[in-house]
C-alpha cells in the first residue's frame, strides 16, 4: 500500500470514530476533553486486561485441572 491509502484509510477511520461518537458537533475543546477522556479509559482497559486476565486464566485452568484431575500418562 502506498502512503497516500493509508493516510485515507486513516482519516477514514477517524471519521468513522467522529460518526459513531457524534464528537463532530462538540466544540473543539469539549472534543479535546472528549478524546482525552476516551483514550484514558481505553488505557485502563488495556492495562487492567493485560495485568488481570492471565492471572484470571491461570487460575480458573488450576480450578478445572483440580475438578478433572490430572490426565493419566497414557492419554498424553
């Protein structure tokens, strides 16, 4: 793809963002506050699910091996 797809893939998308949030018809500093406020959940999001989920999945795969107990050799 050359650069000039992709800036309009971009902007695109952008404006997809700006559609589906209807942050076109703010004011630009509400828009600010607005992108702002939206990138900091999304990053509490990412950072919750990239610290808690694998403790979560380790934890729910030690429950079930208990509840099923382990495998005997001759089925691995």
């Amino acid at each position: 793809m050359d650069v000039k797809r992709v800036k309009d893939y971009l902007y695109w998308l952008y404006y997809q963002y700006q559609l589906v949030t209807c942050s076109y018809v703010l004011e630009p500093w509400e828009q600010s506050m607005f992108h702002t406020i939206t990138v900091t959940v999304l990053a509490m999001v990412v950072y919750t699910a990239y610290v808690f989920v694998p403790i979560h999945v380790r934890l729910a795969l030690e429950f079930f091996s208990q509840i099923f107990g382990p495998q005997p050799e001759s089925a691995v």
